[in-house]
C-alpha cells in the first residue's frame, strides 16, 4: 500500500473520531460553550478561566480544524503523486471541498445559536444537512483511500442493475442518518426517564417533534437495515468477486450491529456512551456500504471469488 493511501485511510479513521466528538459535544449541551464567537471561543482565541463546556467545545473545534488541515495535506500530496484527472485527485479536491462546507455549517450553528437547547425546527433542518454533508465527506474521503490503495476507477456504464439495487440503500441511509440526528437531539433536549415514559411521550398529543420522531426512526432503521442486507445479498450474485463479497459481508454486519445498537441506545434511554457507539457503527456502516458500491461499479473486472487468494 502506498504511503499516500495509508495516510488517507487513517485521516478517515480521524474523521469518524471527529464525528463521534461532535455527538458528544451535542449530547452533553455543550456546544454553547464558546457562545456565539466564531472561529473565535468567547471572543478570545485561547478562553481564559473557561468552564468545562468551553473545554469540551473547544477541543471539537481543535480537533475539527486539524481534519481540515489534514485533508488540505491529503490534496496537495495527491496533486503532486497523480496527473490532472486521476479519480485520486478528484477524490482529495471533493474531501477538501466539502470539508470547508462541514467548517461554515459548524460556524453557521454556533453563530445563529443553533446549539445547546435550541428546539427549533431551524435546527432540525440544519443537523440534517450536516449529517449529509458529513456522510457525503466520509463517503469522498474513503474512495480516495480505497482508490490510492489500487482499486480501480468505477463506471455507471453497462451496470444499470447494480446502481438500481445499491442506490435504495444509499439513499436510505441518508435519509435515516438525517432522521437519526434529529432524533438524538430529540434524546438530549427531551429525555425520558424510563423507556415506557418515553414511548408515552412519543405518541402524546402535542409532543414536539423531536420527541415524535423517536417513534418513527426506529422503524426507518429497521427498514434501511433490511435493505441493506437485500442488497448486499443481491450484490454478490451480480459481482461474484472476493474484493464485493467481503465489503458486501461486512456491510451487513455492520448494518445488524447498528440495528441492534439502536435497539440497545433505545432500551437505555441514550445514554452518551451509547450515543457514540451508534454514530460511529453509522458512520461505519456508511462507508463500507460506499466501498461496497465502488467495488461493484468497477470499470475493471475484479478476478473471480474462486480464483483469488
């Protein structure tokens, strides 16, 4: 493996531990902790005397601004190792590209006050984009790692059967990320104490919507995760290659694991600990989902299942 695919697959293993932050961040309320100051903490580049929130969000702003940077690294070393055009340099540009974008909807959040215990309906919509654009980030990143490791360009040519069948789940996924989000928020500003008193309060007339959708996301997830499995099922009959079969494998497992994270995060009443292990199998799950579409769509035939080693 090359040393640029190596670096790139650990700046992805960076991005999902930055992630993962972020929800901590969300699920602790501390994502006021510098006030409304952007990229500035309380007004002040270094807080003075500040209180543990302030620690909690500075350091996700700390860790954030190295995954900008690195990723800026991560361009400009596969700008100077392939030719203009190569699926690597796409890649690095989109991760680069939509880096900045996780950057001014982060700054967005904290400026307009979308943080802590904002309820609002602005809020709903904005961590919704921000998982997209988080997903869509870890979705650049990986290929550029899985393509700097030597697998090859992907085409839509001639392949209409795999887009069909992988892009549902794709989509899903999306869309109960996004609802997923949501709901955790709805966990953080409205919390149950026991798992009955929260079932009440998700089918209680009036209930917010935050508190609404925790009734619905599961059976989004339960949906997703079945479609998950079809498809990767489906996927390995269609490209019968180790490379499809071992992503479409672990896709799947992982698509269980995160079922049943859920099920656990549900059960618990979300505690924070559990929060973290969900997003980041989501994160996972996502991506070798991703992979898996890659290596299905490769422009070059992999060697058969039974021919490799």
């Amino acid at each position: 493996m090359r040393p640029i695919a190596r670096f790139a697959w650990g700046l992805l293993a960076y991005d999902v531990a930055v992630v993962a932050w972020g929800a901590y961040v969300r699920a602790t309320g501390a994502g006021a902790g510098c006030g409304r100051h952007w990229p500035t903490c309380n007004g002040d580049v270094i807080p003075r005397a500040p209180r543990l929130e302030t620690l909690v969000e500075l350091s996700h702003r700390v860790s954030s601004a190295l995954a900008f940077v690195l990723t800026l690294v991560l361009l400009a070393w596969a700008m100077h190792d392939y030719p203009r055009g190569h699926r690597v340099r796409r890649g690095a540009a989109l991760s680069a590209g939509l880096m900045v974008a996780e950057g001014l909807i982060g700054a967005g959040l904290v400026l307009f006050a979308l943080v802590a215990h904002d309820a609002s309906l602005k809020r709903a919509l904005s961590i919704s984009v921000h998982l997209v654009n988080t997903f869509f980030l870890l979705a650049a990143t990986s290929l550029t790692a899985f393509w700097a490791s030597g697998a090859p360009a992907s085409t839509l040519r001639g392949q209409r059967g795999v887009v069909v069948v992988l892009a549902l789940p794709l989509v899903a996924m999306l869309v109960v990320g996004a609802s997923g989000a949501v709901t955790a928020l709805g966990d953080t500003l409205f919390p149950s104490a026991t798992l009955s008193a929260g079932i009440a309060a998700d089918f209680a007339r009036g209930a917010p919507a935050f508190v609404r959708l925790r009734a619905i996301h599961p059976l989004l997830a339960a949906a997703t995760a079945a479609t998950v499995l079809l498809a990767t099922g489906v996927v390995r009959n269609l490209r019968p290659a180790r490379p499809v079969e071992n992503l479409a494998r672990i896709t799947g497992i992982l698509a269980l694991l995160q079922l049943g994270a859920g099920l656990a995060n549900m059960a618990m009443r979300a505690p924070v600990a559990m929060q973290l292990v969900h997003v980041a199998l989501a994160d996972a799950l996502w991506i070798a989902l991703v992979l898996t579409t890659a290596a299905a769509l490769s422009k070059a035939p992999w060697p058969p299942a039974s021919s490799v080693a």
